[in-house]
C-alpha cells in the first residue's frame, strides 16, 4: 500500500466565522472541513462552509458515497451543509455521524432542522441522497467501512465536541478541533488519542499571548498543539482552525515559528494535500 492510499485534503481551515477577502485568500476564509481519502473510500470530516467546494469538486466524479463525521454543531462547523449540493441529486448516499450530543437529543433532528423551509436552496422539497445518521458515545470506536477504524475521544468545548483518530492501512490521522486546554496540563485524553500519530489537526485559534484573554471559549493555542505533538511523539502537527482575525501575513509568522520549533509541522490552508 503506498501513502497516496490514504490521503488528507482541506477545504476550510477557519473558525468562528467565514472571512473572505484579499487579506486572507492564501491560507483561505471558509470554515471547517476536511477531506479524507482511505483508498477509494471518502470521510468527510464538519460541514463549515468549505464543504460547498468539496461538494462542487465531488459532483464531477459521479454518485458519491460517503461518510460525514461531525465535531459538534456549532454554526461555524455545520453553515455549509445546506448548501451541499450532492443532497440534491438521488445517486448520492451519505452517513452522518455525531457523539457530541445530550438528553436523548439526536443528530437526524439537529441536521434535518438546518434545512427547514423556507430559509435555504437545500429543504426537505429538494432533498434527494440518502441519508442515515449515527449517535455514538464519545469514546466509542467506530468501524465505518472495511479497513478503516476510527477512535474518538472528547475535546473541552461548550456544549461538548468530539476528537477523532482514523486508522487506516497501519496509518492514522487525528482532528482535533474547538477545544480548550489548562495551562500547564496536558490533556490525558487528547494525549491517549494521538500517541505516536502520523498526523494531528489542532485547534489553534489562538496564541499563548491572546489565550489568556479567550478562557471559557473552549480554543487553544498553537503552541499547546506544538507541546502535545511533542508529548505523543506525533508525526506531523497540523495548526487548524485559524482565528477569522489571524490574515496571511499573522498566519506566515505563525508557520515561521511552528516550522522554526518543530521543523516539518504545517500550517493549514484551503487546498493543502496530505498523505500521511
């Protein structure tokens, strides 16, 4: 098996809020989303608003197949999925899978009231894929398709979000996005969840200088990232979710720093490929 089997792509690398515009068109403006490859089986990981361009990009290929899995449900991780436009089309199958929620709350109700006439082009008239949804238990593991497993664990956010770990042909990629750590403490279940990973996507709104004004929001920073990595002997360390007010030439010196620390670690951008 070579490393093209099992492969990595961004579509949107911001958080909180998309930011469009000149001053962030390097790194990109869209919201979560990432695309993973495991052989000729496609995980799609949040519905931010980078999953507009992966759902155009995978119209191209025919009828799709796939799961998606979901961090949480806050806007900035769900805005793109009413305006997914595979939905549309009855050839296309999806499996959407979420841990985060409470109280006998399910994520069928949660993503099907997101498409409630009248407020969007994608509405239960337009629906047209297959759909099926999966609560699971943060800290189950999952078995989605042959091959391919994946480990969850929690991440510290408000109204909780969930870490995930795919391992897949003796390989395995960790994203871990919208949690907040303690200084000074490593967290244990994030630290179990990537050990000795070949990739981790962290969290990293912040720097340890702004964090102290962000305590509660549920974010971390990039150098927490480069001291996890550090910790669980991890691979290569993947600076995500970028603050909507962090523009190019903010993120070049962050990618200077991550690189000058830890050489080979990376800073996310729309349309980065990696092959773990």
């Amino acid at each position: 098996m070579t490393k093209a089997d099992f492969a990595v792509r961004f579509w949107g690398v911001r958080g909180s809020i998309p930011c469009p515009g000149e001053a962030n068109a390097r790194y990109g403006g869209n919201t979560s989303c990432i695309e993973m490859r495991c052989g000729d089986q496609l995980l799609i990981f949040d519905a931010g608003t980078g999953i507009y361009e992966l759902g155009l990009t995978l119209e191209r290929a025919g009828a799709i197949d796939a799961d998606i899995f979901l961090t949480h449900t806050h806007y900035d991780h769900v805005w793109g999925w009413s305006h997914f436009t595979p939905l549309l089309d009855k050839r296309n199958r999806f499996r959407l899978h979420a841990g985060h929620l409470e109280d006998n709350e399910k994520i069928e109700r949660v993503m099907l009231g997101l498409i409630a006439d009248p407020l969007n082009p994608v509405n239960r008239e337009t629906l047209a894929a297959a759909l099926s949804f999966n609560d699971f238990q943060i800290g189950d593991t999952l078995t989605p398709r042959p091959g391919v497993t994946i480990r969850t664990a929690p991440l510290v956010h408000p109204n909780r979000a969930v870490g995930y770990r795919v391992e897949f042909g003796g390989r395995s990629a960790c994203y871990l996005t919208d949690t907040e750590h303690k200084p000074g403490t490593l967290d244990a279940a994030i630290l179990d969840l990537i050990e000795g990973a070949d990739v981790m996507i962290y969290d990293s709104t912040y720097s340890d200088d702004e964090y102290s004004g962000h305590i509660g929001w549920g974010h971390s920073t990039w150098q927490e990232g480069l001291r996890l990595a550090e910790a669980a002997a991890v691979k290569t360390y993947v600076v995500f979710h970028h603050d909507p007010a962090h523009d190019d030439a903010y993120m070049d010196r962050v990618a200077a720093e991550v690189e000058a620390r830890r050489p080979g670690s990376k800073v996310a951008r729309e349309g980065m490929v990696l092959t773990p």
